[in-house]
C-alpha cells in the first residue's frame, strides 16, 4: 500500500504535525501504521520519521471508512484492493466517493430516547428484533445505542409482526449478501468506466469535475432503480410461490 510519490506530496511532516492535521493523536497514527494501514514513514536525519500529503489523505480516507461503520479489516481489505501508485489526490477523491454514497451516519441514543423516539416502551426482546433488523446496535454501555434514525420507524411497525427471530435473522443474511454482490459489481463498473478514464487522462481537471458529478447523480438513481427491481422481483415471486399452493 504505497503512497503518491509526487514532490508536492513530499515527506514534509512529523508524526505531531501529520496528527495534527489529520485531527487524530500520535497514538492513532503508530498504531494504523502498526496494522498496515497506513506506509511508515521517510527516516530522515536522527532516524525522526517524516510524512507526507498521501499519509495524509491515506489517514483522512481510514477515518471516513470508519465513520461509515468500517472495522479495521475490512478497512485493510479495501485498502489492499486500491492501486499502489495512487496519489494523494486520488486518496482524496476515493474519500470524497465514500462520504457521498454512504448512508446517513447511525448516532448514539439512550434507550430512554429511543423509546420517546419510537413512541413506545421497548422490552428487551424488541431491542433484540431491532438489532436483529439492523436498526440498531448494542454498545458498551448499558442501555445505549448505535441507532440508524431511518429504520426506526419501519422498525417499530414491524415489531407487531408475527415473525420469529431467527426468520428475520436470516432475511437481514440473504438481503445483505446480495446487496454486497449488487456492491461489488456496480463497484467494478465505476471503477473501469469511470474511475480508469480519469486516471488516463492524466487527471484532467475537466474530466475529474465530470466524476465527481457523475458519482453524486448515480447514487439516487442507483437506489431507485435496486429498490424498484427487488419489488418487482419480490412481487412475483410471491404471486408464483402463493399461486402454487
């Protein structure tokens, strides 16, 4: 996992200085650097390390990835995946891509907020169906959550459903895996048709602007146009599945 090379983006940092402009501590920095995820640094007179703007924006990306839900090996994993040669403008701009299609960040809620949120007393079997739904995760501390405040409704309605535990367990599993399949292609898509012309044509700053426009014009019409086919596709799934009873 290397970083761009260019002069501009040049071992111009100390460890303090590069944590400083990253806004993390010193600490974060050794210990991404300790996991592989971050390069070390360019050992300069007095064997003091020194960083550069692809450190930088190599540290800004991590956090984002984070920020989205990321755990620190799939964080690897996706680092693993980018080419080796990019600069710190490319680490930028992979940034500025994850930001713009990830969802709304989950906040941190106290169960006496989720329930005047839900409008309703919530037993500790219903905290476990929200999870079980994705609507929410357990923290370390009792009777706090990670809360996805775009769920929660749907979320309580389907509380009053008859459905067991495990059924939606397993229906989160099978949604999740081919959503992460459907991911994974329209990844591969973005990056050969879009991402790959750019970075041939020399960072163009015309074709960069027409990127970064592209990316942010997708991403509805990409979640349209999956929601619009699941429900199709489910629809007639269960006319045929019913119908044959």
């Amino acid at each position: 996992m290397g970083v761009g090379t260019d002069q501009e983006d040049g071992p111009n940092y100390t460890v303090d200085e590069l944590a400083a402009r990253a806004g993390v501590t010193v600490r974060t920095v050794r210990f991404y650097g300790t996991r592989g995820l971050l390069p070390p640094p360019v050992i300069g007179a007095r064997r003091v390390g020194h960083y550069g703007q692809g450190h930088l924006s190599r540290l800004a990306l991590i956090e984002e990835l984070q920020r989205q839900g990321m755990t620190l090996a799939a964080i690897e994993r996706y680092l693993e995946q980018l080419p080796a040669d990019l600069s710190a403008q490319d680490l930028a701009i992979h940034r500025a891509l994850v930001a713009s299609w990830a969802p709304e960040s989950a906040e941190t809620i106290t169960r006496r907020e989720l329930e005047r949120r839900a409008g309703r007393a919530l037993t500790e079997e219903d905290v476990d169906r929200l999870a079980a739904m994705g609507v929410l995760d357990r923290t370390a501390e009792d009777d706090t959550f990670r809360l996805d405040g775009s769920l929660l409704r749907l979320g309580v309605e389907l509380l009053d459903v008859p459905i067991e535990h495990e059924t939606i367990l397993a229906s989160r599993t099978v949604l999740l895996e081919h959503a992460r399949a459907a991911a994974q292609e329209l990844s591969r898509l973005f990056r050969d048709e879009v991402w790959s012309p750019y970075r041939e044509s020399g960072e163009d700053p015309d074709h960069l602007s027409a990127m970064k426009s592209l990316s942010a014009h997708m991403q509805p019409m990409v979640v349209q146009a999956l929601l619009t086919a699941f429900q199709r596709s489910l629809s007639e799934e269960l006319s045929t599945a019913f119908r044959r009873r």
